[in-house]
C-alpha cells in the first residue's frame, strides 16, 4: 500500500472526480480487511451507479484490487492497491 504522501502525488496527476477520491479514502481507511459494495453504499449517499462507476475507474486505474469474499462468493470485496 503506498504511503500518504506518494499517493497524493499520484491523485494529482490521474485527476479523479469527487467521488472517486471518497470511495478511495473509505476503502484505504478500512485497509486490508476491504468493502463490499453494499457497504461502500450504507457509508456514503451516492446512488448505486455512481458507486460502481467509481469502483470501476479506479480498478481501471489500478489504484485499487477486487478480491472473492470468501463469506460469500458472489461478492467481491474492494480493497487498496
């Protein structure tokens, strides 16, 4: 996981939207145990759609992974890169 400083030099160059820096600061806060989606959605007051399109950008920018929920294995659990 990279630290605070080298990840708010790398924000500043990949431009990310209002909601995609709060899914990522949700998602580096809960560290390595990860979110659901779901979860991600009972946190913030996003519409569902907005949710996974910020997963998506930021799987696309590698700055997070999607990992199977081993409870439930017809989720995926989001965690930082």
């Amino acid at each position: 996981m990279m630290t605070d400083q080298e990840l708010a030099e790398e924000l500043k160059n990949l431009k990310l939207t209002k909601s995609q820096m709060i899914v990522l600061e949700i998602l580096r806060k809960n560290g390595k145990d990860g979110v659901t989606p779901k979860q991600l959605l009972d946190k913030v007051s996003f519409a569902p759609r907005t949710v996974r399109y910020a997963l998506r950008k930021l799987l696309k920018k590698k700055l997070i992974k999607r990992v199977p929920c081993l409870q439930d294995m017809r989720q995926w659990i989001y965690v930082p890169a």
